[in-house]
C-alpha cells in the first residue's frame, strides 16, 4: 500500500543503523514510492506486523538467473525491530517470501548478509540457507559509475 511508504523508509533507516551503515541512507519516500509503484514497479516490499503494530520489513525484486533459465527472487532488505525478534516473524517473512518464488516459478531466494553478522547468519542457517561459496558480491557506484559511463 502507498500509505506504507513512510514505513519502508523507516525500516531501511533501522536496518542501516543496525549495519551501522547509516551514513549510506539517502532514499527519500518519494524515490521509494516510485521504486515501489512506479509503471511498473521495480521493487516490492511487505510490512509485517505483530499485535497490529509494524516492527519488521522487506524489500525484494525479480532478478533472473541464465544459468536456470528462470528468475529468482532476490531479497534486497529485511529487518526485524530489535524488541520483536524472537517470535517467528523474520521466520514468517521469509516463509511468504519463498511462497511467492514458488508462485512465480523461481530457481530461488538470494540475498547478502554482511560478514559480522552471526545471528542472522545462524538465522539463515537455521531455515536452510547456505552460502554462495566462492562468491563475493562487487560494487560500482558514484564517482567510478559515472566515470565508466562517460
């Protein structure tokens, strides 16, 4: 829903301070509404909810593998509130996002977790993810994009 915009904002602005990544945060509710409801959508996002409040988030999209052939769906963000956690909802949210791969015909799920990050990753491990061996995820931004574009 549109009205749950100003929700994903702050949830990304909770998760990068969680990362301690919050001098990375410049999205403005405008540009997630246009990821989240542009024509057509690039993103998607869901709201979860715990005695009718909202204390955890996440955003995915539709990436494609070559190697199968198929899409996959790829979990940019997720994020529980610190006071929810405990209660099955990171579980709950991860069950309806591998519902909605298996509706779309998806080879899979993907996403990064960042190194230092043991309970998530003993999370991830404990619904049966595993690590992409061998690979690590490579960046272009900002000054080296635009350069290698000009």
């Amino acid at each position: 829903m549109r009205a749950d915009v100003p929700l994903v904002a702050r949830f990304v602005h909770a998760l990068a301070v969680y990362e301690k990544l919050e001098h990375l945060v410049i999205g403005t509710e405008a540009q997630f509404e246009t990821l989240l409801f542009g024509s057509p959508p690039s993103a998607h996002a869901l709201i979860a909810e715990w005695d009718g409040a909202p204390v955890g988030f996440a955003v995915w999209y539709f990436a494609i593998s070559t190697f199968t052939a198929r899409t996959k769906l790829y979990l940019e963000d997720v994020f529980v509130a610190p006071e929810a956690r405990g209660q099955g909802i990171g579980r709950a949210i991860f069950a309806d996002l591998a519902r909605r791969a298996v509706a779309a015909g998806s080879s899979g799920m993907e996403w990064s977790v960042l190194d230092w990050n043991a309970p998530s990753i003993a999370f991830y491990r404990s619904i049966g993810a595993t690590p992409h061996e061998g690979w690590t995820t490579q960046r272009l931004t900002g000054e080296a994009l635009h350069a290698l574009a000009a």
